[in-house]
C-alpha cells in the first residue's frame, strides 16, 4: 500500500480539518495498491486493479450518514482527480468500473464495524502491539473462559489490517496442540 497525500504541511493539515469536519476533501490522503500486479489474472490482459482506501468521517457535512448514497459516487470522482496527479497515465475517464465501500457499507458487512470504522478501536499507540485491546486481551484469549477467542478490527494487529484471523488461529491451533507452522506453512494444509 502506498499513501498519496497533500505535498506541504499547509495542505497536510487542511485536509485533517477538512476530514474532521466531514467535507468533501480538496486535498485527499489515499492509501492505494496496484492489486493486479500480484495477479494478473484479476483483471483483463493489460490492464490493472487499483484498490484505493480513504479514511474520512462517518457523518459528512452534507447530509450525515444518510447522505453517503448520494454522495459516494461524487467522492470517487475526486478521488480519481487527485490521484491523477500521483499516477502516470491515470485519468478518471480510464476507469472501466469502480465500487465505493461507504462507512454505512462497512457497518452492514460487519457488526465490528460499526459507524464504518474499519479501525474498531482507538489506533494511538497505548492501544496497539501488547497492549491491543487491552494487556489482558492481546493474547486473542479471553482470560477465565477456556476457548473464548477474540478477533477483529480491535485485535493486534488493528484496523485496516485484512487477514487478522490467521494470528487468532494460531493460538487456538496452538491451545489444541497443533503446530501451524508444521501444517500450513512447511507441510500439508491437512489436519
């Protein structure tokens, strides 16, 4: 993933003020990934799958949460704009098909997601690592109820982070004393 985002500090921080405001942003900070270049079987012979992520408020300025179905499609077409002056040979009049996940998207997806938030919890740093959710929880075991797992967006490694089951498996193949690295990683997927 690579962040797109405002050149200059002045711009870094409108683009902030902007987001926290819930405003459709003029300078946008985009986390994208070229997801066809891993697999070109994604997508037609030459061409590509960009996934483009941009973090912004739940409740916009125009309309809250209710607005987002009106909205989506004009948020897109910015984004497509300002990322073209990141991207060679990028325009928006390229794109073939395009599918905006909007925050009342992420909520009915999951219940972890809730107001959209892919993050579930705070992302500051006592929050993360060892500490994600809490000391007590970062093991993915629910302390004094054997075989209670936790995962999700509030786990380690956090939000935004797909694929945050695995380390979640681990620990209970582990628990029942299988070796993960034995049955997936160096030997047959079989149990």
């Amino acid at each position: 993933m690579n962040t797109c985002c405002p050149g200059n500090l002045k711009d870094l921080i409108q683009s902030y003020d902007e987001k926290n405001q819930g405003i459709l942003l003029e300078n946008i900070m985009i986390g994208a990934s070229c997801i066809s270049s891993g697999d070109e079987t994604r997508c037609p012979p030459g061409k590509s799958l960009l996934h483009c992520v941009v973090m912004c408020k739940s409740e916009p300025a125009d309309g809250g949460w209710a607005a987002w179905d009106r909205i989506k499609d004009d948020w897109v077409q910015r984004v497509f704009s300002y990322f073209s002056k990141y991207l060679e040979n990028f325009t928006p009049d390229i794109v073939r098909s395009y599918h905006v996940v909007s925050p009342p998207d992420h909520q009915s997806d999951s219940a972890s997601f809730q107001r959209g938030d892919i993050a579930g919890l705070s992302m500051a740093a006592d929050q993360m690592g060892i500490n994600r959710p809490t000391p007590a929880l970062a093991q993915y075991r629910v302390p004094g109820i054997k075989g209670l797992y936790l995962a999700g967006p509030f786990m380690h490694p956090g939000g935004g982070v797909w694929g945050g089951g695995r380390p979640v498996a681990k620990r209970v193949l582990e628990d029942l004393g299988i070796d993960f690295d034995k049955k997936f990683v160096h030997g047959s997927s079989r149990l």
